[in-house]
C-alpha cells in the first residue's frame, strides 16, 4: 500500500487495496466498482491508465475507500474527513460484509509507515526526482491552489533535505541543492498562498540559502521575487521592494523574463505604496524586458511567465492605481488579456485576474458588466483552494454590496456568499 500511496495515482491506490492479502482473496473489480459509483470498465481503466486528477472524484474515492487523510497527497474537506453520505455507507457495509472486509480496513493495510530510506550516495537521479516532484506540486498549486496537497509537499521537502545530508559528488552537488532549492520554494508558495505565512517564510529562507550556497542566481531572483510577493499581500511593500530590487542586484546573470518578473513585482510594491510615477516607470521596464523574453533560455519553473501571465501582473500593479482613478483603461486592458489568455492549467491566476477586474469594472465602471465578469471569476474560484483567490472575492462582494440596487449585482453577491459560507 506505502509504495501505491507514492505514485498519487488512484487507480493504483485501489488495485493495492483490492488486492491486499489482508483480504484473503482479491476483491473483485465488479464489487469495487459498485463501492466507487463506476462500471467494472471504468475501474479496469482507471487502475491501468493514467491517474485521474480530477480533485473531486479523488476525494470522493478517498472517502468511501476510508483512506486516512494524512496519507493521501490532497487534503479533505474538513467537514467531510470523517463522514459519508448515510445511503453510500449503507452500501459500503453491505457490500463490505459479505466479504468480511470492514470498512476502516485501510487504515488496517496501511499499519506502521516507515519514512523513505535516503540513499548514502546522491546523484543524478534523485535530482531528477526532486525536480519532477516540484513540478507536480507545481501543476496542482496553480490548478486547485496551494491547500490542497500543501502537506504532501512538506513531507517531500523533508526527505529533500535530508539528501543533503547525503554524500554527492562536487559535479552533482549544484544541481541537488537547486533542486531542493526549487522543491522548496515551491513549498512556500503553496504555504503562502494558503496563508501558513510563517511556514512560507520558513521555507523560503531554506530556498533562498540554497541558492546561495551554489550560486544559482537565477533561482535566487525568483525566490526573492516570491519573498516580495508575500510581503507586499501581507502589507509590507517597503520589504517587498527591498527583496525585489536585492534580486536585480546581479541582473546580468538573471533573464529578460526573470528581469521582467522582477520590474511587475517592484511595480507592485510602489502602486501599494502610492508612488504613481515610479510604479509607471517600473512597468515601462517590465515591458521592455519582457519584449526581449526567450523562453528558451529561461529555467523550465520559468514556463508560467508567459505573455498572460505578464499581462496579469502588471495589471495587478495597476489595479491599485486604476481604483483612485489613475490609468483605468491600461489596468483593464492587462487585465482581460491575462483572463482571456491563461490556460486551463492556471486556472488561479484565471480566476484571480478575473476577480480584480470584476472589482475594477464594479468600482469604476458598468456595474452590470462588473457582475458578468464576476460570475465567471466566481466560476473559476469555485473549484480551488486558495485564501488568496477567497480573500479577492470577498473584496469584490464588498464593492458589489454598494451596488446591489443592479439584480445582476445582488445575484453575483448572494453567489459569492453562497460559496464563501456554504
């Protein structure tokens, strides 16, 4: 069961479960099926294809298998962790008794979990591991936001710290501590966005000595960036410019689009702190970097800063000009590219980009089309977990209440409660 739990592939998860000498013979994929609401196909395909990630399928699986929440790579809703739907329980028991299998059994297969051994040599495949280990958490932090396997991520940022503690050749051991860098910030991130900001500083402290101590300037600039980011959300974007401009220090060893992310961040910190020209001036030069991107020089965690990515910050940046009435039209100009051009795969950033122009637009423009902006952010916010997606659309409700003599307003803020207080 410990090595299908690792995969985070579902199918596996559950073929290991049916499987399990624990039962004596094999539970058959017909009665399983009938326990997870599929066909007996349905399940053949999903123990053999590629795993699912549909979040709430997974949770819904997880549930009816009593699958213990601390060793699943995605979180339960708390009020679901220990509950099920009376009829499926019924059914569960039913069908659990007639093999004499009881319904807490999971937990029974699973027993004592042992941690991962570390290898006494490090190389270049553990390396590889670590990096494809944070571009998952990557994937799934921009797709469903940072709550969802934030535990999973910090159990894997602990075994990568202790293959520091590894022998590794010279010629190996750059690369391992970038890629614990990585894996790290990552980490922090996800903790960020979830609001454990003391977690998040933790973390990316660990990032940002690990950078240090190989000389990976361009991960360096990124963590510092990521710093910023959390200190100006936070309210401090004297800090949060003291961070960016500390990563431009060296910015002939970073990228354009690296420089770029930089300039949106420190135009971030001055629109906070009301400095109108310079936030202009810091936009100007994002732009100007960013004209000279080529992606095929940046880091592969560099991929997201795409042209709607771009977009979105920087209007982000100008969001808080555009509300005093400064630069309105440039604000929402970034801000629907970035809407229109993120993929399914930053669905976050979507639905966040989408919320600060539904409150630009409520504040400062047509109500009404502020509300049809809205139901679509509200759309998007409603299949993720992340306090700061949640926070902006308490915000926008709060704009929206001020015009809630418009039908479509007072729609879109009952929607908004309806999500926020279930």
């Amino acid at each position: 069961m410990r090595e299908a739990l690792a995969t985070w592939h579902m199918g596996r998860v559950v073929y290991a479960y049916r499987t399990h000498p624990h039962h004596g013979r094999p539970i058959g994929q017909e009665t399983v099926a009938g326990w997870l609401g599929l066909t007996q196909g349905q399940l053949s395909k999903l123990e053999t294809g590629r795993a699912p990630e549909q979040l709430s399928k997974l949770i819904r699986w997880a549930q009816t298998l009593r699958i213990p929440a601390d060793l699943l790579w995605f979180s339960l809703p708390p009020h679901d962790t220990d509950t099920l739907d009376q009829v499926n329980r019924q059914d569960f028991l039913r069908a659990a008794a007639s093999i004499a299998v009881a319904p807490t059994a999971m937990t029974d297969l699973i027993g004592a979990l042992e941690p991962t051994p570390v290898p006494s040599m490090v190389g270049p495949h553990e390396t590889a591991q670590l990096r494809e280990a944070a571009s998952m958490f990557h994937h799934w932090d921009h797709a469903y936001g940072g709550s969802v396997v934030r535990d999973a991520v910090a159990a894997q940022l602990r075994y990568a710290v202790r293959l520091l503690e590894s022998r590794c050749h010279d010629r190996h051991r750059g690369e391992l501590f970038s890629a614990v860098g990585v894996l790290s910030h990552t980490a922090a991130f996800m903790a960020f966005d979830a609001y454990a900001h003391t977690d998040a500083r933790t973390m990316f402290k660990l990032a940002l000595s690990c950078a240090e101590e190989v000389d990976d300037w361009q991960l360096r600039a990124k963590i510092l960036s990521s710093m910023a980011r959390q200190a100006i959300w936070c309210g401090n974007p004297d800090a949060g410019l003291t961070s960016a401009e500390l990563a431009l220090v060296r910015a002939d060893r970073i990228t354009p689009t690296q420089r770029a992310m930089l300039h949106t961040t420190r135009a971030r910190a001055l629109a906070k702190m009301g400095r109108v020209q310079d936030t202009m001036g810091a936009v100007g030069n994002a732009d100007d970097e960013f004209d000279h991107a080529s992606p095929s020089n940046d880091p592969a965690w560099m991929a997201y800063y795409d042209h709607a990515q771009h977009a979105g910050d920087t209007g982000h940046a100008l969001f808080d000009l555009a509300i005093a009435g400064r630069f309105i039209h440039e604000a929402r100009t970034r801000l629907a590219i970035a809407v229109d051009g993120h993929t399914d795969r930053y669905v976050r950033s979507r639905a966040i980009s989408a919320t600060k122009l539904a409150t630009l637009v409520m504040t400062v423009g047509d109500p009404v089309e502020a509300a049809h902006i809205g139901q679509r952010a509200l759309t998007e916010a409603g299949h993720l977990r992340s306090r700061r997606a949640t926070d902006d659309l308490r915000d926008l409700q709060r704009i929206a209440t001020q015009r809630a003599d418009q039908p479509e307003v007072a729609e879109l803020s009952t929607r908004i409660d309806e999500l926020l207080n279930p």
